[in-house]
C-alpha cells in the first residue's frame, strides 16, 4: 500500500436534523476524484483507507457516516436517535458531499457494506461514477444477512451458541438482529453492553483468518457498531424490495469496474461475487485463493491496487 498521508482538508456537513458526517481530501487536489465507502454499516474510515491511492494521481474522498467515526451524534451514545440513519439518506449525504466540493464524477470504493451503499449510489446516480472497485462483496441481501447470522452455525458451533443466547429471545426462529437491536437500545446499561460485546465476538468470530479485531476493544465503539449494523439487517438495508439491487444492476451499464473476492470469506457462500459479475455488464470478477474477508493478505492487497493504479489514468 503506499506510505500513510494526512488530509489536506477536512470539515464537517451538515445534514439536517443536528446531525453532521465528517469528510476529509487527501492526495493530490487536482488529481481524479476517489470516495471511499466504510463498511459496517458504522465501521467508519480510518487513516488505512487513505492508503489504497497513489496520492500523486488521486484526490481521495473519505466520509464517515452517520452516526459512527467522528460524525456526530454518535451511535454510542445510547440516546443517539437512528432512525434518520437510512440508505435513501446515506445516497442523499454522499451527493451534497459530491456538490459541496464541487465534484463532477468519482471512482467509488468500498468493501462489505460499503459495497452494497456503493451499488446503490451506482445504480441511483449512474452519471456521477466513473468506476466502481468493491471488495468483500454484499448486495443487501436478505440471504446474505441470514447466512451470517444463522448459515454459519455449522462451523462456529460454539461461537454460535454463545451469540444465540445473548439474543435475549428464546424464540424459536427469532430474527436476531432484530432481537439484538430490542436489547442494544434498552433502558439497561449493562444489558447493552453484554449484546454489543456478543454482538462483536461474533463478528470476529466469523472472521477466523484475522486475530481478534482491536477496533471492538473499545466499548463506545462496540454499542455504536452494533447499534448500526442490526439497524440496517433488521430493516432490510432499507433498500425496499429484496435482492433490488442485483434485479437494478443493468443500471451500471457503462461503468467499468472491478470486484475483488477471497474464495475465503465466508460471504461467498450466498453467491454474492458471481451472481454480481453476471448481472453487471461492465465488471469483472478477480478471485483471489488465498484471500478472506479482510485485506490483509497479499493477494488481496495486490488485486486492489492494480484496480486502482489502473483506472487512475482513465479521465
């Protein structure tokens, strides 16, 4: 990846309602425009985005959204209110970014959920992307979400178990990340604390080829996260009708882009990376053998920056 850099610029945008998202520019300001997607939902970015842009040729766009990173109110705060934290509004946030820095087009890249709100960008506002480069691919699928929460039992047994219980519903088929979200947001402090630390466990659990993720370590973030992500999985991405966005991805049309998927993450049990490629008519799928979820390995690593480095001298 290359070397750490700081922005150049950085502010914070109003969004209505008291609420407001963080943004910063790195790079080079005259270079090609780059927006960079968290995961999550409610990860947030952090200084590694920066490094995925030969900083000579991209100005790179990073923004936290709401409500997690250093946007503000923060999801942490029990008392934070989420029901503005919408997909239509994220799709909202990202286009009076777009215009308040005075951008035309932008490559967009995310992985995970930032995939699926880079899609859905994509699909909404074809004219105002250049590419797309999407890893750790989802499609807000309902089938996605049920594998993680339930399809992947079998090989976490344990892990598994320990994650049903702290649902605090013994209901048999019990949509857990509905039953997570009642508990994330009730009046107990520390039954909120034991679902978002059980919440995150089975995160990092279904991610076995990294140690555990330093990022959960911090108890603010861990309510925050897992407030968001049940949010968005017990409400259907709010993107409507089921699987919308791979029915809509002959919208894309046009855009060229590249996706980047480790045969070992686990995700690739919903068929998401292929059923993509196939309904986009401009993408190509890059597997990479070794490769997981996370960026880490150098398969991974390698593919991303040959996307990027390659459509830096794409207009």
């Amino acid at each position: 990846m290359y070397p750490p850099l700081n922005p150049y610029d950085q502010g914070r945008l109003h969004v209505g309602g008291g609420e407001y998202v963080y943004w910063e520019q790195c790079g080079n300001p005259a270079g090609k425009p780059a927006l960079v997607l968290h995961g999550g939902p409610g990860s947030g970015c952090g200084p590694g985005h920066r490094r995925w842009f030969d900083p000579r040729r991209y100005r790179v766009v990073l923004m936290d959204q709401r409500n997690c990173g250093r946007s503000t109110p923060h999801a942490g705060d029990p008392d934070t209110d989420l029901s503005a934290n919408t997909t239509p509004n994220l799709l909202a946030d990202l286009e009076l970014l777009r215009t308040t820095l005075g951008i035309e087009r932008w490559l967009v890249f995310g992985g995970s959920w930032g995939s699926v709100l880079g899609l859905a960008y994509a699909q909404a506002f074809p004219e105002r992307v250049s590419e797309l480069v999407l890893f750790a691919v989802a499609t807000g699928r309902q089938e996605e979400v049920d594998l993680l929460v339930r399809g992947l039992r079998p090989l976490f047994p344990e892990a598994w178990a320990a994650f049903r219980e702290a649902a605090g519903d013994p209901s048999e088929g019990v949509d857990l990340p509905t039953a997570y979200a009642r508990r994330l947001n009730s009046g107990s402090a520390e039954d909120r604390a034991a679902a978002a630390s059980a919440w995150c466990a089975w995160e990092d659990a279904i991610v076995p080829t990294t140690g555990p993720s330093e990022r959960y370590r911090d108890p603010r973030f861990r309510l925050g996260f897992a407030r968001i992500v049940t949010h968005y999985w017990s409400r259907g991405h709010f993107l409507g009708e089921d699987g919308v966005l791979l029915a809509g991805a002959g919208r894309l049309a046009g855009i060229p882009g590249v996706i980047v998927q480790g045969r070992l993450d686990f995700g690739n049990l919903a068929g998401s990376p292929w059923l993509l490629d196939h309904a986009w008519p401009d993408g190509r799928l890059v597997m990479v053998d070794e490769g997981a979820h996370e960026t880490a390995t150098p398969g991974m690593t390698g593919a991303l920056l040959a996307a990027l480095d390659g459509f830096a001298e794409i207009g």
